[in-house]
C-alpha cells in the first residue's frame, strides 16, 4: 500500500508541473488560436533565471520573483517580435516560429548560463514527512498547493475581471471584441505573458525536485501540449486533469513495469483517448454552418 501511495504523490508532483505547462498552453491558444511550443522553455528560463540569480547572492525568494518577471517579460517580446508580425500566416507557420523561438531561447540559455544541471534549495527543507508508509516531499506539497492556487488566481481573473473578460472575449470573438472597444493585440499580449508567468513559476516550483538545466524545456512542452489534449485543448479544466493524469499514468508504469516504458505508456493511453474522443476529454464540440 505504501508503494501505491509513494507513486501517486511522486505521480501527482509531476503532473501538477504538466499540468502548469498544458494551462501556459491553453491560455495562448484561447487568446490567439496559436499553439506554443516554446512554452517549455518559459518554464527552463524560470528555474534557470532562479537558481544564477541565487547563486549570485540574491535572496530565494526575490530571486524567484524577478525569474517570474524576466520569464514573463520574455513572453511578452516573443509575441510582439516573433508572433504578432506574422499574424495572418497559417497555423503550421505560427507553430514553426514559436519551434523555431524554442530553439533560439534554449540556445542563448546555453550561453548566458551553461549546460550544467542546477537545483537551489527547497522551500521548506529537505526531510520528507512520512504519510502511510509512503515518504513526501515538502517540496512536493508546495508543487501542489502551489499549481492549485494558480488555477485558483487565473478562474478569478478570468471570471471576476473586467480585464479578464476582456482576454475570454478575445478569444471567443476577435472581430466582435474590436467592435465593441477591446483593444485585442493588448490582450494577446497580456495573454502571452500569462503564459510565460505561469511557466516561469512551474519551474521555480519543481527545479528543488526535477532539477533544470537550459535543455529541460523540450521535454516539458512536449508533455505539456500532451496533458492539453488529454483534457481538451483549450480547456483550464482540462489542462488540470491532464496534467495530472499524465503523471500518474508515468509515475504507475515506472513503479510497476518499468521507468522505460513510463512515456511510451502515457502517450499511448493519450492516443487511444484521442482515437475515440478527438478534442480530448473535455473538448468542446464545434459546430460550423455550411
């Protein structure tokens, strides 16, 4: 019993990360239909940015604060640089500038810092608390608590803001939302800084545990934009579940089969349930009159 424990709590710290890089995911694609895949590297920057800003003597917590601030500051250049000015190629081109904006972050990672792998120190230290056998990070507990209060914030925002609504009309009604005063490049922009905030502090929550390093990234984005199909691209909820499922399906084939299989496991429950649900889990049908 106590093993069955021990992988659902190592299953649901990694998934609550998936989960953060699938909701960086979702929030760029509602607002601007663009599927991201440098998300990842939002999330390399904000561990990265975290651990040489420690090392350089700043204190744990304004480091983490300031690697939130550049991650986000870097999504916002991303969009006006790379995104925006090639607003009305097609999608496949839009998905390749943001592959090819992947590559060049995690090249100047490269070289701004190094190809070393890096942790800092966990939040609350390191002896894990014995729960039914099974041994629990407190770091892990801050993953958790952590990614549910960021859902948490972002349904607020989105439910109870004036500037919030604004971005959800953005991207229910580009056109309708400009007839009616949005400015929507701004809220496109807002969103892709969301989106970079939001990696950003996946990675500072996780790097105590999975460590980081500047290729960390293209990995993460790719679980990432797997946990959103799961749930249902576009979907917060969805990205939530998705996650989270993602990682106990990785975390139950590494414990019982083999640590091998753990991602050929998980990408292959994904594409059954894409076999038989195409928009994922919680995708929403999509009517077109023609």
């Amino acid at each position: 019993m106590y093993e069955f424990l021990q992988f659902v709590s190592s299953g649901m710290t990694v998934g609550a990360v998936y989960a953060l890089v699938a909701l960086g995911f979702t929030l760029i694609y509602n607002a601007s239909d663009v599927v991201n895949f440098a998300q990842g590297e939002f999330v390399m920057l904000g561990g990265m940015t975290t651990v040489f800003l420690y090392d350089a003597g700043t204190p744990l917590w304004l480091a983490a604060v300031l690697a939130v601030m550049i991650t986000a500051t870097v999504g916002v250049l991303l969009n006006k640089l790379a995104v925006e000015p090639a607003r009305g190629a097609s999608v496949v081109s839009l998905i390749i500038i943001t592959i090819g904006a992947s590559i060049f972050l995690r090249g100047v990672a490269q070289i701004i810092f190094d190809k070393q792998i890096h942790r800092f120190p966990a939040f609350t230290g390191e002896d894990p608390i014995t729960v039914a056998g099974a041994a629990i990070l407190p770091q892990s507990l801050w993953v958790l608590m952590g990614g549910a209060a960021i859902f948490g914030v972002l349904y607020l925002f989105f439910t109870r803001s004036v500037i919030g609504k604004a971005v959800l009309a953005t991207a229910n009604n580009r056109l309708a939302a400009k007839l009616v005063g949005i400015n929507t490049t701004a809220m496109m922009t807002l969103s892709f800084g969301l989106s970079a905030a939001v990696g950003a502090l996946a990675g500072v929550l996780a790097t105590p545990i999975t460590l980081t390093s500047y290729d960390v990234g293209v990995g993460l984005a790719l679980k990432g934009f797997a946990a959103a199909m799961l749930g249902g691209m576009g979907v917060p909820a969805g990205a939530l579940i998705g996650g989270l499922l993602l990682g106990l399906i990785e975390a139950m084939t590494a414990g019982y089969i083999s640590s091998d299989y753990k991602d050929a496991a998980a990408f292959i429950v994904i594409l059954i349930v894409l076999f038989v649900m195409p928009r994922g889990l919680f995708g929403r049908a999509v009517a077109e009159r023609v």
